[in-house]
C-alpha cells in the first residue's frame, strides 16, 4: 500500500525523487489523481507557505518543494486529461505579469484539460498584450488569470481594461483566481468568475460556456 504520507512529506522536503517514486507507486494502485493532488500535494504546499510566511522555510526550500510538486504533477497529468473527440470550449490561461508563480494556474490548466476544454497555457509573467493576442489568435472563450501576489493581482484589472479596449469583452468570458484573489476581489475588477481551487475552476468555466454540469 502506498504511504501518500510520504508524498507529502516529500513535497514539503523537496525531495523530487521521493515523490515521483511515490506518486508511481500510487497511480500503480490505482488511488484518483484528484485525491493525490487536493490531500497531500496541495498540502505539502500550504505547509511551505506557512513556514515560508513564520520564517521557518525560503526561497530555495520553496523552489525545491515546487520541483517535487511538479515532478508529481507531470506523471498525473496524463490521467486527468480525458479522451474528448470534440472541445467543448478553448481557454488561454497565464500568470500575470511580475508574478512567477504557477504550480496552481498549470493545476487549472490540467483540470480545465481533463474536463474537455482545450487550453492555451501561455506561462508566467503574461502582459496585457500577450492575453489580448492570444484572445484573438486563438479566438477564445475563457481566459484564465492567476496571481499569487497581492501586488500582481491588482495587474488583473490591467488585462480586463486592455481586453475591453481591444474590443473583446462581449467575445470573452473572464475568470481569475489565486491565494490572495477572493470574489469580492473579482467582482470588483469586473470578472466574470473566480473560484479558490481547480475542480470548481471546472464548474464555473462550465457555467460560462452555457454547459449545464
Ligand atoms: C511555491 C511558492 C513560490 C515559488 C513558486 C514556484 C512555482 N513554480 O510556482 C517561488 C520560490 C518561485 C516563489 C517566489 C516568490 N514568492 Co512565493 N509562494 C509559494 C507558495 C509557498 C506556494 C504557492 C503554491 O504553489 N500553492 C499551491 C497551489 C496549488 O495553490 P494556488 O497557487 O493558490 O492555486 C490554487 C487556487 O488558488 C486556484 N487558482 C490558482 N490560479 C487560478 C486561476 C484561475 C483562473 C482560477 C479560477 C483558480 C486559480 O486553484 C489552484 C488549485 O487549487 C506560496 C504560499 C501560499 N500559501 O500560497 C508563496 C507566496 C505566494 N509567495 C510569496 C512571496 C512573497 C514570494 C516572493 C516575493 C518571495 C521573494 N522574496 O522572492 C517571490 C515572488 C516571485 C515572483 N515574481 O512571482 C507570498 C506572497 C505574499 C503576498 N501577500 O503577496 C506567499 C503567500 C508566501 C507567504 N506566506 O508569504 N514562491
């Protein structure tokens, strides 16, 4: 049986090796990439944050811990996207500009994946600009916004104003999220949708294509 403890706890170590072994070992036994993700990765991260925030764990610790997360992340991946013939709506999503931050906007992406849109996953630090581009070459449904920092999030309202200034905003729903954005938050900035983890990212993404869940 595997001890997804272990994964966890990898994760908070950084000890990328551990945690691919781990991870291969519980895929192996079957348990659903969902319960790996939201009971022990998204928790080793947390944990982090708060030692990172209580000046017990820094930069290089997080640095560590997010390899691990993501080494975990790329052998589930695979099992979270679906085998959909037929996209059911396209979503470019990026972390916006100043932030580099991703490890919860690429868990989006695959959730976003797995549920049978296509998606357009443009990274980090994206500039107005880029989500305006990508809107239009890619004519978009969704774009997806993330922002780990309090400072960066306010750049979010950037993009809404760019995007209305291209003209887009009737062509385009707006969805954002992140630890610090709430949806007062994105209310006020005009989005169209927030929500503060990936399976109900699905849900509201569904509900803004018309898609009954
Ligand atoms: C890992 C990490 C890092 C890593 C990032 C590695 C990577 N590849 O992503 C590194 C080391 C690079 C880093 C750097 C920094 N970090 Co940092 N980091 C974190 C940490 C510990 C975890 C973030 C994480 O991955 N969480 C796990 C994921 C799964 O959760 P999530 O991102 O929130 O995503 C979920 C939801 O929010 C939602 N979601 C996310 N995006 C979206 C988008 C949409 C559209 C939707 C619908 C939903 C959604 O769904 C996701 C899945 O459930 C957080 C602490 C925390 N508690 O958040 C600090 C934290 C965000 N970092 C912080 C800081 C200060 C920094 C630095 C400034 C540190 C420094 N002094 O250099 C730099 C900034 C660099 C930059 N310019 O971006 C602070 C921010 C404080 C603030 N109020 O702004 C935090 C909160 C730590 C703290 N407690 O002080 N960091």
């Amino acid at each position: 049986m595997a001890d997804l403890n272990i994964l966890y706890e990898s994760i908070v170590n950084g000890k990328l090796e551990s945690a691919v072994e781990i991870t291969e070992v519980a895929i192996a036994e079957g348990y659903s990439p969902q319960e790996i993700i939201n009971n022990y990765m998204i928790k080793g991260m947390e944990e982090m944050g708060q030692r990172f925030q209580d000046g017990k764990a820094f930069v290089p610790n997080l640095l560590m811990s997010a390899r691990a997360m993501k080494g975990s992340l790329d052998l589930l991946k695979p099992l979270l996207v679906g085998s959909t013939a037929s996209y059911i709506g396209k979503v470019v999503i990026g972390t916006v500009k100043g932030d580099l931050h991703d490890i919860g906007k690429n868990l989006v992406g695959s959730m976003l994946e797995g549920c049978g849109f296509e998606v357009i996953n443009l990274g980090t630090d994206v500039s107005s600009e880029k989500f305006v581009e990508a809107v239009k070459e890619h004519k978009a449904d969704i774009i997806c916004m993330s922002a780990l920092l309090t400072t960066t999030m306010l750049y979010m309202k950037e993009v809404i104003a760019a995007i209305a200034a291209a003209g887009l905003k009737e062509q385009v729903k707006i969805m954002v999220g992140g630890a610090p954005v709430n949806m007062k938050f994105a209310t006020q900035i005009g989005a169209d949708g927030f929500s503060n983890n990936a399976n109900n990212a699905v849900v509201i993404a569904k509900e803004l294509m018309g898609i009954e869940k």
